[in-house]
C-alpha cells in the first residue's frame, strides 16, 4: 500500500508548499509512489488518516500547538518543512523581544484580549513542540531535497542531508567567492544541501538551512575586520534565520561538533 | 642522444586561427581559460577571442574534467531485480592553457588512478583529453610553485605553448599533439635563438615568485615525520571552519563519495560519485554513527601528512604542487602548506619518514572492472539475532568469488547504497559465500528485508585477508569478540577444512559475546570442538537468570589465564584479534602476558570502507588504506600507527 | 423560504491561507454572514525592527510564498525612495520582467489549480489527470512551468527572489538566456490563446453576479501600470501624492479577522486583476485585448468572478510585453551592470506596485545609520477583505433557496475569485519602533 501523504501549514508563507505545487509533471510520479490525502492549498479533499504528515510553518499559538499534537499522534513520520518548521526562520527574529511588547506596538490598544486568533507566544519550531523524525531545510526548501527526502522514504531508507557547510557545493559550482568581492557570506557555518544558490546568483548566503557551527571567535573577528562589519552587524545577519542559535548574552551558543 | 623536443612557432594571429579551427571541429569540445568576473576558469571556448592565456590561476584546477565535481558512474533500472549500466561516454576534449604545475598534479592524480586497479572513468576521460598547456605568464599572489618546482614541466603535455611575446612557441609533447597542430594551425620550425628565449623565459618565471618555501618539498616528509604531536596542528585548526574548501580546490586532492540517485517515480536511478573532502566531519563515519577522525586538530593535520608524507611515501611525489589554491581560498588562512611547513621548518626532522606507512608485500591484482556491482542471487536468508541475519549468497555468473579468509565484499543495493561486509566462510569448493549482517544504516536495514532470490549486487572481494602461509606450523590463538566472530569464521572454517588442518598445530578458538543472546554459530562451535587438537571456550559479559546460560561470565580477557603455553609454544603460537575497537587494548595485554610477542598478532580493523580499491580515501589510517594494505594487519606495524587504535 | 442554515467553512481549500465563511440562517433570515481571517499574526514589523536597508527585501519576500518578486519589489522601491537611490533603464526593464514573470506565474497557479476546478466540477487539479480535461491541464502546467523558469531567470529564483537588491541586480542572465526565453514566451503565447478558448467553453459557469463597487489600482500613462504609476480611483480618479496613501487606504480592525480590513469612498473597493482592468483595459496589449473580447470581458466589471478571467487576460499581456522587454533589451545591449551605489542618509521611502492580487505599499523610515526605525505596508488582500464581506453579503439572499452544497460552493467560488493570499494580509499596522 502507498504511504498516504498529508500536508499542513501553521505561520509561514506557504513557499514551501508552493515548491511541491511547482514539481508540475513531476506531481504526477509523486502520486505514483505516495497518497496524498490532504493538502489544502491545492486539493479540497481530506482526510484524517496518514502515515506521513509534512509540516510547514512555526507555532505561535495555543491553538496551533493542540492542532500539531493532532496531527503528530495521527502520523508515523513527521516531516518538518522549510525554515520556519525546521529552525523558526524569520518568524523567530521577534523573539528578541518579550512578546507583549510586540504584541502592542504592533496592536496598540485594539481589543484583543480575550481573542484566541491573537493569543500568541513567543515563535516555537516544530521540533519544539513535537518530535520530528525529518527536515527538509531552506526558505524555501528546494525541490530537489524535497524529492530525495520522499524517495528515500518511499524506499525505505533514512534520509541523509548533508552535515557539511554551503562552501563545499559553492566550490563545486565554481563561484567566484563573495568574500574576495568585499561581501560577507555566512555560507562557511551554514548547512549545505540548497546547492549554494544564493551565493551562485551574486547574493550572500543568510543561513536559511541553518547554522552548523559555532565558528572560532577569534578567527571571526580578523574576518569582520577584514571586511569592515561590526560584530552586531554580522549577529543581526546571523539572526535572520537562525534568531535563538545567538544568545544575546554570550554571542554564539551553539556547540561546535568535533571539537574537545 | 638525447632526444630534444620538436618546437613550432606560431605568429599571434595564426595562433588564433589554431584555436578557432579547433573549436570549429566538431570532434572536440575546446576547453579553454576564460574570464569570471574578477577570476578565472576553465570553460567551454566558444571563440578564441575569449580565451585568456595571461591568467594567474583558475577557481578550479582541470581535475574537474578528469574527476567531475558530479560524475554518473551508472545506471540502474528499479523495475527490474538487477539491471545496471555502466555509463563512461565523453566526448573527445582540448583542455587549452593548462599551467605547468597543474599539470604535474594531473601526472600524480595518474599514479593513484591508473595504478594495478585502474579506475575506468578516469582512465576513459584520461585518453580523450589533449592537454594544451601554457607557461606561466603572471604569479599568482598565493602560489609557491617556484619553490616547487613545478613553474614548469618537460612532460605531461601534448603541446605546451610559450609567449615570446610577438609570437608563441609550441613545444610538441606527444604524437596525438603533433596531429592536431598539424591538422589545424599553421606553424613553423623553431630556431636556436627561439629555443634560447624560451629558456629565458623560463627563468623569469622563477625570480618573479614572492613565496618562498623554507623546506625544499624533498624534506617535508623528514619534518612531518618528527612533528605529528606539535601544538600547531591545534593552534591553526582552532580557527578552522571546516568548510573544506582546502580540498575542494586542491589539484591533487581526489577522495570522492558515492551516492545513489533515484527518480521520483521509483523507476530508475543513477549512481553518483562527487568530491568529498577530509576535513568535513563525516568523512570518516560508518553505518553505526562512529565517526574515526572526529577532532578537528586531527582533520586539519591529516590534510598535510597526506599531502607531504603519506603519499610522498607511497608514490614518491610531494602531493602539492604550490597552486596557492587553498590558500586563496581560505577565509581564515591557515590553509597554505608553505606556511605550515615554514612554521615548522626550524624544528626537528627524522630519517624515520614511513612510521605511518605499511609497504604492502604482495601485490594487488588488477580486478577487471572495479565500480559496477556484480549481480548476485541471496541463496539462504536466516535472522540469527534480533539485530544480525545470516545470508548465502552465490555470484549469478556461477563463479567462485574467489576470496581469501579476512577479505570483505561491497554490498550494493542500487537505490539504496552500498556496505563492506566480511565475508563470514572459508573458501572451499562451494559455489556461495556466506555473509553476517549487523542491522545499523540503510543498506544492512534493507538487506534484513530480503529473501531467498532476491538479488544484490557484489563488488569485490577486497582487502588482503590472513597471510596464511604464515600461519603455517605454527600454533593459532583466535579470539573473536562479539559481531568479531563473522569475519574469524572464515578463518576457522579455512583453517579447520580437512585438506588444510594439517598444516597448522594447536587451535585454540576464544569467543565472548555482550549476553548470550548476542552469541552467533554456536552449533557450529560445537562442531570446531570435534576437530583434532582444537579448543573452543566461549564466556559471555553478563547474563540473566531468565536466559538459561550454562557456560562461562565475565568479560573475554579472563578465558586467556587458562591457556598454558611454554616458551617454545609462545614463540609458535599466532594469536588473531578481531573484535569491537574496545577489545584490542585488553586482549593485547593478556597475550603479552602469555608471552607471544607483537609480531605474531594479527588484527583486523574496521574503517569507512567505500571504494574498496584505495581511491575514495575514506578509509585511511594515517598513511594506510584499510580497504589495501588491511583490513588485516600485523599488530606489530601497525601498533605504532596513532590513528589505529585512538 | 423558512429554512435554517448553518455554514462554517473553516480553512477554506484552494485559496493561500487561513480564512473561514460563516453563514447562520434562521427561518429564513440571515443572523450572520461573515468572511472570517485566522491566520496567526506574523508580526513583520517586529521582524524589520532596527535593520539596515540591505536587509529589508529578504525578510519581506518572505510574507507571502506566491508574490515574493512583488514584496521584494515593493520593499527596493521604498528603500531605494527613502535613500534617493536612482536606477538604470536595464534595472528599471529587468525589474518588469521580473514582475511579469510574477504576475504570470500567480495568475495562472491560480486560474489554473484554484479556480478551474469548480469551472470543471472537479475538487482539486489531481483528477483533471488523465481524463478529457487532461490536455487542458498540461496546457496549465506549461505556461505555470514558462512563468517559473522566467522569474527563475530574472531573480535567481521565483519565490523569495535572490538577485533583486537596493540599486539593481546581484546577477544579470545573459543574451543567449533571454532570447531562449523569448522564443519559450512566443510558444507560451499561442498556448494561452488556446486555453482562453477551453475556458469560454465554460465560462457560463461563472455565476452571474453585480454590484457596484469602488476599484483602486496604480495608473499611467506609459504602460499598462505593474512597476510605478500614480494611485487612481474608478470614484475619484487620479491620485498623485504618493506618500499620502493613507489618505486613499483607510485600514481598520475587525474583531471577526487577524487581517486588517480597508475602506474609501465606500464601506469597501477591490484591488487586484479586475481593478486593474477597469482602470487601464485601453493599454493592454493587442492578442490580451482580443482575450478580453473572447471572453466577454467589457469595462467597467461589477461582477467580482470575472476577476478570473481579468487575471487570465493579463497573464496574455503579461507575455506580449515581456518580449517587447526582452527585446528592448537585446537592442540597447547587455551590460554586466553593478547595483547603483547607496549613500546611506535618514529618510522616508514609500513604494507602490501592482502584485498580482493587487496594490502593495511598503513605506519605510531609515534612520541616519541606514536602519529601519518605522515601517507600514498594505497588503492588497486586506484592501479586499470588507469588499469580500459586502460582496457576501449581497450575494447570499440570492441564493439562499439553492441546496447547502451550492450556497457553499457559491461563497467559495466568490472567496477564490478574489484570490486572497491571506497569510500575506495578516498583522500589517503601523508601527514605530523606538
């Protein structure tokens, strides 16, 4: 029997899912493999029986985080979707800031207190709800992850994504690197898989797929020296995607791999 | 005499005309140096007005067209049980304005591919490539070639063109050269005072090099050999980023990754080989999740003993050729061999250059085609343990797989991957082979699902195995610790064979499991205990009430107290290991105790096993392919080995 | 007539985002008719908070999935106002590929997979596959794979564009590139055109429904307006104080919606396809005004279900003026331009461009360092949401004798004519941060 296939956004802008939109013909073998039963930005129907549901977006609600606990007691394999499921994208960046600040600058005193659509918390990854058994990283994921990723499963094994930076597949494009053209690139500490094509088409890599490694302070600071950027310039950088990855007291947090 | 290469002249703009008939050709397609943006690259020559022969160095070497950054390998049908083809088609190609010391790195990358198992992609691209080269016009801020030697070569090429500035010299290197000059440009016999220029030009190269090297490439082998534990390798890694880009534009680096990619319907898929480098962490990791080479420090210093002592030692060439590559491309800037080995260059040198070498004694066979599985039909299929499932398989072109005891498989499943597996029997007169198979990644998951004739794909076998013949008359102490007994098995099957127990004295067969549920083969182990003069003991770590074991606990090191040898059977007696990493240290110790001595140990080491003919480089402990010169080794040369038994 | 009937449609399919109907009929009268946003605010202004100049388009693209090009755009276009950054004619031509290729690409994911469906009597794309509309469907999935690969060209990628910065191009496609292009978009031309004739074979399904309303879009002179035009009004025409936009959209909270609703001369207007059209029908091009003819669209429109086939007779327009681009292009020659150079300085920047769904403002404030201090943006979807309340609710007692499932599919067919990209309308207020 084909793996019956379910489709879910919480908060994001719903890119990703426009990419498996995207695959065109391609939709067409990937009914052949899975079952999809429910996708609700294409097809009417749906049902609430799977076996893998692919996730989109960050909670940031109660109502959110009871319509996710749903949908992960309902499926065997979770799929975490794109940036904001993977690592909180962008809807992380307001969590530098306590959420009811936020919430009345940007609501002043319109009445919305006891209103549940506007009972928000700080931005959570899906992994921070649930357990997720995949990611397929990037804003937006690409399409050719998205198909390794279900063939893979549709084969019967686990996925692999690469756990080495952007830097190995620019090299392999051949790009001329940004840092020799003056631009600062955090494709060194980035994860790869998106065939660096950011930094490919002129435009820095911003850490969509997120952040690998804490890199070396020391060797950080010669290199913003190098290329005239401020520390705080390079954190905002980094926070774009990768917001909690940067704790503000200490700088960066997150623990190097292979390294006592 | 000596034989002085033919030299043509050309003027400028025939020289165009040479280019741009070529390109016209449609035999060929003309690569040659264009501009990218602020760089340089190798690309596809549309027009010979484009061309820029005055470059300094390229993004990229032209290794990319003898080792593409993604090449397909071939082609496999998922409809049917097994179908691949093999796909090596390229279409014939001038490379034009191939520097000097690019050159000399396409000469090394020859040794390690076109060696007794010649890699056929490689070799197929090697013989449909024409090399063009072109002395070097302007340095490159980071290269140190000058003090390499390798600003200018006399071989390699099959024309090499200098710019004596109103026209250009081409030096005929090979016959196919010859052809094409012949075929598609006008030239001209050189004369002496030609020959003279381009001798001078030669030597303004040199002086016009910066960089200078503090240690002629010749001791750099000296210098690493006496340094493997100095504070630098920490001190630089520090700010590595390990973002591999060192190796990925390196022209003599070559270790690639072998992938399988599937279509979306399910239908077909190609495998895939792309570069991979050893300083990304997972370089060295197993199904398992064991990573061999985890610390950065590690990663950072093996690049450069790979480059300036493991392969210097091996092939006899300093695998670097002063591009400068690395070094332009390392956003911290700890990448470049001159520096390191300047930084070394005021400390201690040894004579002692191939402590991280084992030479091989005997040699490879060439194996005939050594990338595209053999097709193979799973004969019997019995799950031993919840985790471990016990396989015989036989070759579908009903030959013997002719393998010796110690020696490991390439278990390919197209579309899902491939493993190295031991094999499990001795070789004997059966067709088939047994296989022993520890569920932990993809492809020994799969294989766990599989029946009775389905069929597998086989590539190998590889490895040396057991140096038998040594073993001969003499007394043998096996001891197998836990998933360790799969591969001894096919030691103690060939030894216990009737035509072969003869030559060999007392046998004294060790084994000790996790619990006893863990324990493989034990009807057969009663079996091993009927042969004459053969002992087995078997103890298990702990045990339950509920599992009913009747026989020894305790960990494997207290069964060596009950073996009794004298001096004259200690200095007999071969002892064999094999077992989990943990194992070794203790079991080591207890035969020291018994008194047999280092080199009468024989162990077999497990690494990241992919290419199984030392080319992918995963597998390397320091200086040695495991996949070549082991996976059985004598404890004695490799006891030294740091990365052995870390 | 005395029926009871209860509708909750929660997460209406085939639109981008969340959005719910409601309709409570008591003994035949309407207690409560209301088009519902529950999309979880995103609070992007939270996200621009203190960011340099260079950043803003990246983290804007990302408020919709669909009009990414169009948010990027929008976002250059105020930034570059605030900072008094001028473009090049190739910029300026690039950057209405790069909205044509958007246009095109929304117009007929929507027309397409959204909408032709109910024209069909089907329930999603999925079972067109294989049947007698299957030519059809890969008629769509041509032009949507054309409309694609353009955008990939011009913006490195379709959605959340990657060459698009402050001051022109990261990365500009080459002449090979866009005369390929060219003879695809040729090719495309005659493949609309045969669409537009499938669709007028079904084109009474649509149902015939009129009311007047107010229509706002950006006008100009030049060109059929996407890139830059003045605001303009079907009620009181041209509108040339661009940064005073308020003083056209008038954004105000509902409780019922996270989405903010907007209003002018009237209780509501519409913006998008159909505005469009009825502003500018004269300055489309030849081959989109003789699909406006087929299908019997005629200015002024009231009927808010033909916005769909307002959204098909751009899409034609859409590939007549991208070659006229490309070849404007080829003429004056490609030129590896860099971005014009930035002085970063204080200042305030609004722009306005026509995305698919409708007018989009960004109006940014930067401080002296180049960082954003203030920032606003209206959403076109917003701008429809009341216009999609009064529309309900003078459609419903028309058709509250059909069964539940046609007043649903009714009320459906209506929210999709809008093509709303609810997620893209949620949480847009004015915010100044200090």
């Amino acid at each position: 029997m084909k793996p019956r296939v379910a489709f879910f956004d919480f908060s994001s802008c719903e890119g990703c899912q426009l990419q498996i939109a995207d695959l065109e013909e391609e939709i067409l073998d990937l009914i052949e493999i899975v079952d999809v039963v429910s996708f609700r930005e294409v097809m009417k129907e749906h049902s609430d029986e799977y076996d893998i549901a692919i996730v989109e977006g960050s909670i940031m609600r109660p109502m959110d985080e009871h319509r996710l606990r749903k949908i992960r007691s309902r499926a065997k394999t979770l799929i975490a979707l794109g940036a904001c499921a993977t690592i909180g994208g962008v809807n992380k960046i307001r969590n530098q800031w306590p959420t009811e600040e936020v919430i009345k600058e940007v609501y002043k005193d319109a009445d919305i207190k006891d209103n549940e659509f506007f009972n928000v918390y700080p931005t959570k990854a899906v992994n921070e709800v649930v357990p997720v058994d995949y990611y397929i990283h990037g804003c937006p994921i690409t399409r050719d992850e998205f198909k390794k990723v279900i063939t893979a499963l549709a084969l019967g094994k686990k996925p692999e994504i690469p756990n080495y930076p952007v830097c190995v597949e620019c090299k392999k494009n051949e790009n001329v690197c940004l840092f020799e053209l003056g631009k600062f690139c955090l494709g060194p500490i980035t994860r790869a898989g998106c065939g660096a094509i950011c930094p490919s088409k002129g435009s820095p890599c911003d850490g969509c797929r997120g952040i690998l490694s804490k890199p070396d302070v020391e060797c950080v600071m010669e290199l913003l020296e190098r290329y005239d950027l401020t520390y705080e310039e390079m954190k905002s950088r980094c926070m774009m995607y990768n917001t909690e990855s940067f704790n503000p007291k200490d700088g960066m947090t997150i623990v190097r791999r292979g390294r006592k | 005499m000596k034989k002085t290469k033919d030299i043509r002249i050309i003027t400028k703009n025939e020289f165009k005309n040479f280019v741009n008939n070529m390109i016209k050709d449609e035999y060929y397609n003309v690569i040659g140096v264009k501009e990218k943006g602020i760089k340089y690259v190798f690309d596809s020559l549309e027009n010979a007005d484009d061309l820029r022969l005055d470059y300094d160095v390229t993004i990229l070497p032209p290794k990319k067209y003898f080792l593409p950054q993604y090449e397909k390998m071939m082609d496999f049908n998922l409809r049917e049980s097994f179908n691949v083809k093999k796909d090596n088609s390229i279409k014939p190609m001038i490379l034009l304005g191939v520097h000097p010391y690019d050159i000399i790195a396409i000469q090394q990358t020859d040794k390690l591919y076109l060696d007794a198992q010649k890699d056929d992609f490689y070799k197929k691209r090697r013989d449909n490539i024409i090399i063009i080269g072109v002395d070097i016009q302007k340095i490159s801020p980071k290269s140190f070639a000058g003090s390499m030697k390798t600003h200018v070569t006399d071989f390699g090429f099959d024309l090499m063109i200098t710019n004596l500035e109103d026209k250009y010299a081409i030096t005929i290197g090979s016959e196919k050269g010859r052809t094409l000059l012949e075929k598609h440009g006008k030239t001209k016999s050189a004369d002496s005072t030609d020959v003279k220029k381009i001798r001078e030009i030669r030597k303004k190269i040199l002086s016009q090099y910066t960089r200078e090297l503090k240690v002629p490439k010749e001791e750099w082998s000296n210098v690493l050999a006496a340094n493997y534990n100095h504070p630098i390798w920490e001190k630089r890694s520090q700010k590595c980023m390990e973002c591999s880009s060192c190796t990925m534009v390196c022209p003599t680096c070559y270790c690639y990754d072998v992938v399988d990619d599937v279509s979306l319907d399910l239908k077909e898929g190609s495998r895939i080989r792309t570069w991979d480098g050893c300083l990304i962490r997972d370089f060295t990791k197993i199904g398992s999740g064991e990573v061999f080479r985890d610390d950065i420090s590690k990663r950072y210093r093996h690049r450069f003993y790979r480059k300036g002592n493991y392969l210097p030692e091996r092939y006899g060439f300093v695998a670097c050729v002063g591009c400068g590559r690395c070094g332009t491309a390392c956003l911290p800037n700890i990448a470049d061999p001159c520096d390191v080995i300047n930084d070394l260059s005021h400390f201690e040198r040894s004579e002692d250059t191939s402590r991280f070498f084992i030479k091989q004694k005997s040699k490879v066979d060439e194996k005939g085609v050594i990338h595209v599985p053999r097709s193979a039909t799973i004969k019997r299929a019995e799950k031993l343990t919840e985790n471990e499932m016990f396989f015989e398989i036989e070759l579908d072109d009903h030959k013997k797989l002719g393998h010796k005891p110690g020696q490991f498989v390439e278990v390919s499943i197209f579309g899902v991957g491939e493993a190295p597996i031991s094999v499990s029997s001795g070789s004997s007169s059966k067709l088939s082979f047994d296989l022993v198979v520890r569920r932990v990644g993809n492809v020994t998951s799969r294989l766990f699902k599989m029946k009775p004739g389905d069929k597998i794909g086989i590539r190998g076998p590889f490895g040396n195995g057991f140096d038998v013949k040594n073993f001969e008359k003499k007394h043998l102490l096996l001891s197998s610790g836990g998933l360790g007994i799969a591969p001894m098995r096919s030691l103690i099957q060939y030894v216990l064979d009737p035509n072969n127990r003869k030559k060999y004295k007392d046998i004294t067969i060790l084994y000790g499991a996790k619990q006893p549920n863990a324990l493989l083969f034990l009807d057969e182990v009663k079996e091993w205990s009927k042969v004459h003069n053969v002992k087995c003991e078997i103890t298990v770590d702990e045990c339950a009430e509920s599992d009913c074991w009747t026989g020894c606990t305790g960990l494997i090191t207290t069964l060596y107290p009950k073996i009794k040898l004298d001096r004259y059977d200690s200095e007999n007696t071969i002892a064999v290991i094999i077992g989990p990493p943990v194992v070794y240290k203790y079991i080591i110790k207890c035969l020291e105790t018994l008194g047999i001595q280092d080199g009468n140990i024989y162990v077999s080491l497990e690494r990241r096993m992919k290419c199984g003919v030392g080319k992918c480089g995963h597998c390397q402990i320091n200086g040695v392919y495991v996949c070549k010169e082991g996976p059985v080794f004598n404890y004695n040369q490799i006891k030294d080995l740091p990365e052995a038994f870390e | 007539m005395n029926k009871d009937i209860e509708i909750g449609i929660e997460h209406v399919t085939r639109v981008e985002g969340h959005g719910n109907i409601v309709l409570n009929v008591k003994k035949g009268k309407i207690e409560k008719v209301q088009w519902q946003i529950s999309e979880a605010p995103r609070f992007f202004e939270a996200m621009l908070r203190g960011r340099n100049y260079y950043e803003l388009r990246t983290i804007t693209s990302r408020i919709c999935g669909i009009c990414s090009i169009g948010h990027s755009l929008a976002s250059l276009k105020a930034t570059e106002d605030a900072l008094n950054v001028s473009i090049s004619e190739q910029t300026g031509i690039l950057r209405r590929l790069a909205i044509n290729g958007e246009n095109m690409q929304s117009h007929i994911l929507h027309v397409g997979y959204l909408a032709l469906p109910d024209l069909l009597d089907v329930k999603s794309v999925f079972p067109l596959v294989g049947s007698k509309h299957n030519d059809s469907l890969l008629k769509v999935v041509k032009l949507h794979r054309l409309s694609n690969e353009m955008s990939d060209l011009i913006c490195g990628r379709t959605t959340h564009p990657i060459t698009l910065v402050v001051g022109g191009f990261s990365s500009i496609p080459s002449k090979k590139q866009l005369l390929k292009l060219k003879k695809n978009l040729e090719e495309g031309l005659e493949t609309v055109k045969q669409l537009a004739q499938v669709i007028h074979s079904v084109i009474d399904k649509l149902p015939n429904f009129k009311r007047e309303t107010e229509y706002i879009g950006l006008t100009s002179k030049k060109e059929y307006a996407f890139y830059d035009g003045d605001i303009a009004s079907t009620d009181t025409g041209i509108f040339q104080k661009y940064k005073d936009y308020k003083e056209i959209m008038k954004e105000y909270f509902v409780p019922q919606s996270t989405a903010l609703h907007a209003k002018h001369n009237r209780d509501s207007y519409m913006v998008g396809a159909l505005a469009r059209y009825n502003l500018n029908s004269e300055q489309l091009h030849k081959e989109a005004k003789n699909t406006a003819d087929l299908l019997n669209l005629k200015p002024i429109c009231y009927n808010p279900y033909m916005n769909n086939i307002a959204q098909l007779v751009e899409f034609v327009h859409n590939i007549e003026d991208s070659i006229i681009q490309i070849d404007k292009l080829i003429k004056n020659g490609i030129k590896d331009e860099k971005p014009a150079d930035v002085k970063i300085k204080q200042g305030r920047g609004v722009g306005i461009i026509e995305v698919p769904r409708g007018i989009l403002v960004h109006d940014y404030t930067l401080n002296e360092k180049g960082k954003c201090t203030k920032a606003n943006c209206i959403i076109p979807t917003n701008q429809n949401h009341a216009n999609i309340q009064k529309d309900m609710e003078a459609l419903v007692p028309g058709i509250l004798n059909e069964t539940k499932e046609k007043i649903e599919l009714t009320l459906e067919m209506l929210v999709r004519a809008y093509d709303p990209c609810i997620s893209c309308s949620t949480h847009y207020l004015n915010v100044k941060f200090v």
